[in-house]
C-alpha cells in the first residue's frame, strides 16, 4: 500500500493545459450520448409496450438486454486500450455504439429493438470506462479534482435531464427520436477525436487473459440480471434472482483468486486494491451509487404515482438536482485540491442524507416548491461528494494503472446503482399495487428512509479516506501526451511487460 508524504505548504494551483482540456471536451461530447441514452429510454417503457405490442416483461429486456451487454464488455476496456492504443479504442466503440444507435431507431419489432439495444451496449461498455481512463491519463494525475469535477458532469446529468428529454420526446414526437438523437453526438465526437485525441500506439501485444474473462463477464452479469429482478414479485426469493446471484458470486471469488495469483497478466489487475485510496473509492462509489441511481428511481415514482404528474413534468421537477449538482461541482473539485478527500466527502454525504429525509415525511400534499428546494440541496451534497470519491480512487495511480482503476471503480458503482435499486424496489413492492394514495405513501416514507440510512452510512465511511489534501505533481510526471508504448521489440508477443506491476506510488514521489 502506498504511503502518502508528509504534506508540503500548498501554492496556488498552476493552470490546466488547455490540450487537458481539449481532450476533455472531445471525450465528454462523445460519452453525452451514452450516459443519455440509458435514462431517456428508462421512461419509454411503457411506451414502447405499446407501440410494439408486446408485454411489460418482455420490454424490460430493451434496459435489461443493455445493462447485460455493458457488463460482458466493461471488464475487457483496459485490455483492449493496451492492444488498440487510447484513441483506437474510442473512435472503434463510439462507432459501434452510432451503429445500435441507428439500428435501434429503424427497428420493426421488439425482438430487433433488443437485439440493437445489445449493440449499443457493447458499444457503452467501452466507453463507460474508458472516458475516466483517457481523461484522467490525459492530465497526468494533476489538479483530479477540478479534473472529476468537469469529467462527472455528464453522469450527474444523465439521470436529471433525461427523463425530461425523454418526457418531450414520447409526448411530441415518435419513440424512434430518442435514439436519432444520439446520432449527432456519436459523429461530432468521432470526427473530433480523429482531429484532437493523440494518436497513442498499443502498449501491449498479450492476449486477452480467457481464464478471467470468463470467470469475471458472466460474474457481472450475474449480479446485474439477479438485482435487475429483485423488484419482481417474490423480491430476493425468486429463483431469478437467488440463482443469477449465487453463481455471480461464485464466479466473482472464482476471479478474485486467479487474478490475485496472475498479477499484472490478469483481465484487471486487483493488486492496486492494495492502494488504499483505490479501495476506498470503489467501496464508498458502491454506496454513492445505490444513493443516487436508488432514489433516481423512487423520486420518478414519487411524483408520479403519489402526485400524480406526467413523465415530462416530473422530470423538470427534477431539475433543481441537477442545478444543485452543478453549482457544487467546481468549488467540490477545487476544495478536493487543497483540503484533501475526506472532510469534503462527510460534508456532501451529510448534505445529501439532509436532502434525502424530508420525502419520508412528504405526501400528496406537501408544497411543490419545499420539495424543490429540497432537492436542490440534495444535488449539492451529491456533488460536493461525489467529486472527491471519484478523484481520490485515480490519486497517485501511474498512466499505465488508470484503465485497470477505471474499471474497478465503474463495477464498483455499477454494481452499487443495482444494488440500491433492487433494495429501494424491495421496499416499495408491496405498495406498488395498492389502489389508493393513502396506501401508497407508507411504502414510500419506508423507501426515502432506507435511502437515507445508505448515504449515511457513506458519510460514516468517509471518515477512512485520506485526509492529506493530493501531493503536488512532480515535474517528472510523465506528460500526457509523450509515449508510454512499448517498442515491438521490448514486448513479448504473449505477455504483457510487468516490469513495474508492483509499484503503486503517489504522485510526485519518486519510486
């Protein structure tokens, strides 16, 4: 585990490379369409059940066949980045993910619109991921928080402004729009990235580690389908849910044991969990993501089913979240950067349980506009939070460790946003057939309090992380831009170079 130095006095922070934010930029605009994508269509389902004559259980397949596909992929992105190269990679899985795009938008029938939803899911799988990865690699592990603050944007956006964007589209226009709209972003962000993103030649030439693969693809994809299931009748009972997530966990520790044993060779190297900063974010991005993507759902339904709005409205109801994610955001990144992760964390998570309790209390009646100001203060803490989880998880991480560390904190809020979900839902099963509004409000106040318990049980958590505020970039740090390939002649057609697999140092301290 690595040792953070004493720290130094702080100096003002040097200026951003404008090409850090360029690349940032050209990354960003390419991701919109995927972290978009995903929220707009989880409001279509009922549309489309009808549109395409088909039954609710089969329909939830066009989220589920997509979460599936994502999961398969997610785990192979840092090996491919290191046989493709960086830019390679994205331009190759912004591309596959146009094509489901365009797909899913012409499709005739439902058994077609899954099977494309599975295309873009490849497609999203990659580039989940890899957007932290070139990101983070790009600015050479200098000034993470004001880097995340930017980079999250999109994430935090995503479940604000597309149930409203889904809500325009299904009343105004045809279904097929939500996903032509993709289309612009997938080609403005592929022909900016052939001009800007740098070209960066493979840095690795071994073949793909099978063993793991299989054993950490159907794993996670076991978990996702077992909780994608839990808010069915039956909850954790049901065989579709104990079974998927039986075998998920066995073939997790399965992983676990032979990554351990392959080192730097394996799918994804979980010897950086030895860095305790890395662990800490995965475990406390887990809980962060059960907080937002678990009351992303029952926020919908609580103004739906308890007061009765429509899918547009109740998306702009929503926006005070996001405007309070927004305006927290730049101050929580550079806070992180002077003042360190931890203090920072407890005060957003603090904030967002604040946020969280008045709607276990709320009921048709309650005003709209103490709603709204109550969530506008959730956004703040969510984004004065989740910026230093993020950031903390990439501190003192080389280039060449960043797709590994990327993967590792993405499953880890993956998982957390299912797993939050499935509890929520849980929780609201039994109310979500009942006739009346009166029934319905108790299952909801039960709901909005395990909410809350979730996010402070992540400001409790927040007092392990580091509280030294990042140590300032050395001037050796590699640049973002310089090579970090691998000659053909220094690498091993089967083996990836492993030379420094073991070292895991802070940045600006020298090995």
């Amino acid at each position: 585990m690595s040792r953070l130095s004493s720290p130094s006095p702080r100096t003002e922070p040097a200026p951003i490379d404008p090409a850090v934010w360029r690349i940032l930029g050209v990354v960003l605009l390419g991701a919109v369409a995927v972290l978009f994508d995903t929220t707009i269509v989880s409001v279509a389902l009922r549309t489309l059940t009808v549109s395409l004559h088909t039954s609710v259980a089969t329909v939830q397949w066009v989220s589920t066949g997509y979460l599936l596909a994502m999961g398969v992929t997610i785990p192979i992105a840092a090996w491919a980045q290191r046989v493709l190269g960086g830019r390679r990679l994205w331009i190759l899985a912004l591309s596959i993910f146009l094509a489901g795009s365009v797909l899913s938008s012409v499709s005739w029938n439902i058994t077609s619109l899954i099977a494309f939803r599975v295309v873009q899911g490849i497609g999203g799988g990659i580039i989940v991921p890899l957007t932290s990865t070139l990101i983070i690699q790009a600015a050479g592990g200098r000034q993470l928080g004001r880097i995340m603050s930017v980079a999250g944007l999109p994430a935090v956006l995503g479940p604000i402004l597309g149930p409203v964007i889904g809500g325009f589209i299904l009343e105004h226009l045809h279904w097929s729009w939500m996903f032509w709209i993709n289309v612009p972003f997938c080609v403005a962000g592929i022909a900016l990235a052939l001009r800007y993103l740098p070209a960066d030649p493979p840095i690795s030439r071994h073949r793909i580690d099978g063993i793991g693969f299989v054993l950490m693809a159907p794993a996670f994809v076991g978990l996702l389908y077992g909780l994608s299931n839990v808010s069915k009748a039956g909850g954790f009972s049901r065989t579709d849910v104990v079974f998927p997530l039986v075998l998920g966990g066995i073939l997790l520790a399965a992983f676990v044991g032979w990554a351990l044993h392959r080192r730097g060779r394996a799918l994804i190297d979980l010897t950086l969990l030895r860095h305790w900063p890395l662990t800490s974010s995965s475990i406390l991005l887990f809980l962060s993501g059960a907080s937002l993507y678990g009351a992303m759902l029952l926020l919908p339904l609580f103004f739906q089913e308890l007061r009765g709005q429509s899918v547009l409205m109740t998306g702009m109801l929503l926006i005070p979240q996001g405007i309070g994610t927004l305006i927290s955001r730049s101050t929580a990144g550079r806070l992180f950067d002077t003042m360190g992760a931890r203090w920072l964390a407890v005060a957003g998570f603090l904030l967002a349980a604040a946020g969280t309790v008045p709607f276990a209390y709320a009921d048709a009646h309650t005003s709209v506009l103490w709603l709204m100001g109550v969530l506008l203060l959730r956004g703040i803490g969510l984004g004065v939070a989740t910026v230093p989880v993020m950031a903390i998880g990439f501190q003192g991480l080389r280039n060449e460790q960043i797709p590994d560390a990327s993967i590792i904190t993405r499953i880890a809020q993956q998982i957390g946003g299912s797993f939050g979900t499935a509890v929520l839902a849980m929780v609201l099963l039994d109310t979500r057939t009942s006739a009346t509004t009166q029934s319905v409000t108790p299952g909801f106040h039960a709901a909005f309090w395990w909410a809350t318990a979730l996010t402070l049980l992540g400001m409790l958590l927040s007092l392990a992380l580091p509280s030294s505020p990042p140590p300032a970039a050395a001037d050796s740090a590699p640049h973002p831009q310089r090579g970090t390939a691998l000659s053909p002649e220094s690498v091993d057609n089967n083996e990836v170079d492993v030379a420094a697999e073991s070292r895991v140092n802070v940045v600006g301290e020298r090995p």
